[in-house]
C-alpha cells in the first residue's frame, strides 16, 4: 500500500528466522534499534523500522484500559479489580527501573537492563556503538514489567519524527502516518482503506475505538465516536459492562428461555 516492502518481504519477517538469512524473520532486537535512535544514533531503514512497530505492537504499554472503564460508574468486579491492582505493581516496576537507569524510554531500559549483567543498576554501554549482541545472562521479562501507555506513545512519536523524512518518500506523509498509528486510523488516505472483504486493504470494525460521552453548550448528553489509532488502539469491549459483576447462576427457566 505504502511501497515500503513487497510482500515477499513482509512474508519473510512473519516467518520464523533462518540462519545465515538475515532477511527473515525480522531483526532479534527491536528494542536495540529503537534504543539507538533515541541516544542519537543512525536513523533506520524500512525494514527496520517496521521491526521497530511490529515489537511497539506487542509491547504497547499499560492504561488500565481507561476508556472503556469511564463508560460506566459500576463498580469493578473483585476478580477484574486483582487483575488491575497486580497490573499497578508491574507498572510501578517498570517506572521504578527507569529511574534506576536515569532514562525515561522502554527501549532504553530494556537496553540497559539486559547489559547491566551484574544487576548494579548502571547503563555503562552505549547503544550506538553496539554491534552485536552477546549471550545475555539476563531475561528482561522476568521483571514482569508492564510501561505506562504515555511513555510508549512518546517514544515511538519521538521515533517517527525523526523518520519525516523516510516517510515523507511515500505515498503516506508523516503527520498523516503518525496520526493513524496513534490516534485515529481513518485519517490514512481513502485510497489505502477497505472494507472487511478487501485483503489488499486497511479495515477495522466499527467497534474499533471508543464513546466519548460529554454534554454540549445546553447541557445535553452528546456521544462523540472515536476511532483508535492502528498500534495503541483497540476494540470497544462489549463484555466489559457485564464482567464487572460476578456470572448469574444458571436455572433451569433461564436455560429454556435461552
């Protein structure tokens, strides 16, 4: 669509990797290209740069899922509200690691943490001048940290910027692909999106996004759609409003009715 990669290429980096072929399977550290772009190092390609996205994509950060939450003042569930506190904790530890680092980044972190193989709590090694990757005696998702969704968001804003002008070479322009990554993917082209039949195309469902209730200059309720952006959105939960209370019994007149 963009004329970025051909899908041979595509296909390549969804496989798994092969050795001695380096064009498959995607790069084995994301977070190390990411981390050298954000200490000032040497913008990325194409190819890597959608590594980049693809491991932001897995890695998007925690927000409570706050827009679906304001939909309703009913209070959570106690199984919902343990899955949310015990997510609290592991973003407290995330924060907790950036400070020890003196870095305000995932990528950074992530960088760091795997190269601190003593746990002093010191970023001695710069990525910029990391070449290859050394058998690490450290597994960062031991930490169980989960990053607030603010710090991810501004860093892959941060990332994109830098790129004006890879992405300004193609048939999308920044401020466009910016926005459709994270805020609103209907602000791609038209000529880009689809409908849920068109393969060759970008589609969503409409309950991709969230409600915005408010109240106009009248005081009237007013319910304003809000379409997600392709890596930090997701879809409305319909199931939501109805996880918040524990599951009602099942009887036998109800199981007929059904």
């Amino acid at each position: 669509m963009m004329g970025v990669l051909t899908e041979a290429e595509l296909k390549a980096k969804r496989g798994r990797a092969i050795k001695d072929k380096p064009e498959t399977g995607g790069h084995p550290a994301p977070w190390l290209l990411a981390a050298r772009v954000l200490r000032g190092g040497p913008l990325l390609s194409w190819s890597e740069l959608w590594d980049v996205l693809r491991w932001y994509a897995h890695n998007r950060g925690y927000e409570a899922n706050v827009p679906w939450a304001r939909e309703s003042n009913e209070p959570l569930s106690d199984q919902l509200q343990q899955e949310r506190d015990q997510d609290n904790k592991r973003q407290k530890r995330a924060v907790a690691l950036m400070n020890t680092y003196g870095v305000n980044t995932m990528a950074e972190t992530v960088f760091c943490y795997l190269f601190d193989e003593t746990g002093s709590g010191r970023c001695c090694v710069d990525p910029v001048g990391v070449d290859r990757l050394p058998f690490f005696q450290r597994y960062f998702k031991e930490e169980e940290c989960i990053f607030p969704r603010k710090t991810v968001q501004d860093e892959v804003l941060t990332i994109l910027e830098l790129h004006r002008a890879l992405i300004d070479n193609t048939s999308v322009k920044t401020d466009v692909f910016i926005r459709a990554l994270l805020e609103d993917w209907t602000a791609l082209p038209e000529d880009i999106r689809g409908g849920p039949r068109q393969h060759d195309r970008i589609w969503l469902p409409r309950r991709y996004g969230q409600i915005e209730h408010g109240r106009d200059a009248n005081g009237r309720p007013v319910h304003e759609r809000k379409y997600g952006g392709l890596l930090f959105g997701q879809l409305r939960i319909g199931w939501f409003r109805f996880a918040r209370s524990p599951l009602p019994r099942s009887t036998s007149s109800s199981s007929s009715a059904a």
